[in-house]
C-alpha cells in the first residue's frame, strides 16, 4: 500500500493524504487519527478502506507501480550484461523490453 500511495498520492484529496500518511507512514492508530480529526474511529476506518480501494483500482488502470517494478528487474540485468561483456544483442534485448513497457 505504501508504493501505491507514493505512486498515487496526487489524485487523492487532502484529507485522505493525511488519514493515509498517518496510519501507514506515521504508525497512528485509528482511535489517534480519530481523536485529531474529531471523528469517529469508523469514520477513520472507511476512509482509509475506500482510499485504499482507490489506489488499488488507480493501479489497475495506470499500473505505474507494475511497470516501476518491470523497469527495475530489467536495469538490473541490463546492469548485469554490461559487467559480463554481454553480447550487443542480448544487451539489445533487454533495451527493447524497457522500451515496451511505455
């Protein structure tokens, strides 16, 4: 959820940013981001469920976070043919398959 909300963070709003942030990043429990907010902890709950629910449905259709991830295995053997003296054509391979994923 963490990579989903840094990928994602700038199509949610304030209030979920901050709900967001201080149960996943700060460690907050529900009943202390309740008790800042003057709000119920249910209240809290749904907010992040929905919000939660909400990156996951960005990443569906964006999938920022699955082609980061595709792109870093893909440097790191790219990185790796490069030590080896890899062919030009393998390294060629690996160029077009980074290409791909835009």
């Amino acid at each position: 959820m963490n990579y989903l909300y840094d990928f994602y963070q700038s199509l949610l709003t304030t209030k979920q940013r901050q709900y967001m942030e201080l149960y996943f990043l700060d460690d907050w429990s529900l009943g202390e981001i309740a008790e800042e907010f003057e709000v119920s902890r249910q209240a809290v709950y749904d907010n992040i469920k929905r919000t939660e629910s909400m990156l996951e449905e960005y990443e569906g259709k964006l999938t920022l976070f699955s082609k980061f991830e595709e792109r870093s295995i893909l440097m790191k053997k790219l990185k790796t043919a490069i030590e080896k003296d890899a062919t030009k054509e393998s390294i060629l391979i690996i160029v077009d398959s980074l290409e791909r994923l835009d």
